[in-house]
C-alpha cells in the first residue's frame, strides 16, 4: 500500500466567489507531502444566469455525494472548508462521520471538519447572520453577485502585492444571493473532531471574526481545548499566497497519525 492511500483523502469545500483554480496550487502542495486532495465547484459560484441560482441546501448537497462517494469507497475524508464554504462544508458531513458508518457496518467516513479561515454559524445561522448585510462592494443583478476585482483583490490576498492581488481575483466568479441566507441545520462540528486554521492577517473574516468562530466551536464541543487550531501570518487565501504554508499547516491540523 503506498504512503498517499494509508492517509485520508481531503476535500476542499472552496469560498464564495470561487473558481476551483484558485486552489490548485494548495493541492499540488499537499499531493508533494503524499495527501490526496480535491476541490470541486460549488453549484453557488459555477452556475451562470439564467439558470436558477444554486442555495446553500444546493451546495451542501454535492459536497455530502462527494464526500459519501469516497467513504463509500472506504476512505478516510477531511472536509476542508474556506471561507464561506465552511457552512454548506458543515452541513455537507451529515450521516457520514466515520464513527457513525462504522456503527453501521459501513467503512469509511469523515474523520475531521478542518476549517481554514471559515464562517461556522450555529444551526439556523447563514453567511448573514454571521457577517451581517451584504458590503456596498458587492454588485447585485437578479439573484447573482460579481465583485470588481480591483476592490476585492487587495483584501482577499492582502498578502500578496496589489497588482499580483487583483490579478488572482480576476479569478473569481459571480456567486449566488440566495445561498448567502441557507441556514446551517446540522451542528457537524458537535460529532466530529474540529480544527481551525487561523489567519493573523485575514481582512475579510477578522481575527477578531475568526477568535469568535473559534470560540462559539469550543462552546460547543464542550470547553476550552476542544478545537486544534493552527495559526498562519497569512490573509484571506493562503493557499494561494504561501501554498507550502498552509499544506504544512493542513496537515498539522488533521493531526500526527491520521
């Protein structure tokens, strides 16, 4: 059996706004330290007018097939959430932590909800409710959103030069309106070991946002301690600006031995 398939398959459930290819170098760092891993688009950020847009009940259901897909093959799975994707990546693990599958004669299962500078709301909560009103810096036409990537790019990649940062975010895509309102109804974090990634130079989601988020966890799985976090001197994507970075860092949040 070789290293990468004795270690869990992690899935990466991407932020609003977000074409895959914003993490392909995030993956490729974690396949060079033996981790397979993959992202797939959210139906919120890959679907165009004029179809429908996607809710985040949409998104949260093609990531829980993904995710039973690989369990089904007897994997082990990290769910690894960005941003906005922590809410539909929350909902997406219900009914397939590992303990729970083992339980019913089944292999396979989620191991760890990882979540890297992540919105986790509580049940009934949204992207809304955890950020409050939409930014004047979101254009709205119908039931879609766009963000000039001009305004946008020096807060996503504060890390990163502001010409090279507009450049990433040309890369972003409209997203939808109404899954910024699906509200999470399955607490995953309660049932499943947790870790948060928290980066120390974040503009869209604080560090004052992210201690909150890493506290109302805690409050949840039952005290101080209960979450592993792992800190990054890192913005809004790592996983773009410092790739290496927060592969290392990913691993050291699933933990020694998984």
């Amino acid at each position: 059996m070789s290293a990468t398939s004795t270690k869990p398959t992690i899935l990466i459930v991407p932020g609003s706004f977000s074409a895959v290819s914003l993490y392909d170098t995030l993956i490729s760092a974690l396949h060079a330290l033996s981790y397979p891993a993959i992202v797939s688009d959210l139906p919120s950020a890959s679907r165009l007018p004029p179809a429908p847009a996607a809710s985040m009940a949409d998104d949260a259901a093609h990531f829980h097939g993904l995710a039973e897909s690989l369990a089904d093959e007897g994997r082990d799975i990290v769910i690894l959430t960005h941003s906005y994707g922590g809410i539909p990546g929350t909902e997406a693990a219900k009914g397939l932590a590992k303990a729970d599958r083992e339980a019913e004669g089944k292999k396979g299962g989620v191991i760890r909800l990882v979540y890297l500078t992540s919105i986790v709301p509580p049940v009934g909560g949204s992207q809304i409710s955890v950020m409050g009103p939409l930014s004047e810096v979101i254009n709205i036409e119908g039931d879609y959103m766009t963000i000039d990537p001009s305004v946008i790019g020096p807060a996503s990649f504060s890390d990163l030069p502001p010409d090279v940062a507009i450049e990433w975010a040309k890369k972003f895509t409209s997203h939808s309106l109404p899954s910024f309102s699906g509200e999470l109804t399955y607490p995953a974090y309660r049932h499943i070991p947790t870790s948060f990634i928290f980066c120390e130079r974040d503009l869209i989601l604080s560090p004052d946002i992210q201690r909150a988020t890493i506290a109302f966890l805690e409050s949840e799985r039952g005290g101080e301690g209960t979450v592993d976090v792992v800190k990054l001197d890192a913005g809004h994507c790592p996983g773009v600006s410092m790739p290496q970075e927060t592969a290392a860092a990913i691993v050291k949040a699933i933990g020694v031995g998984a």
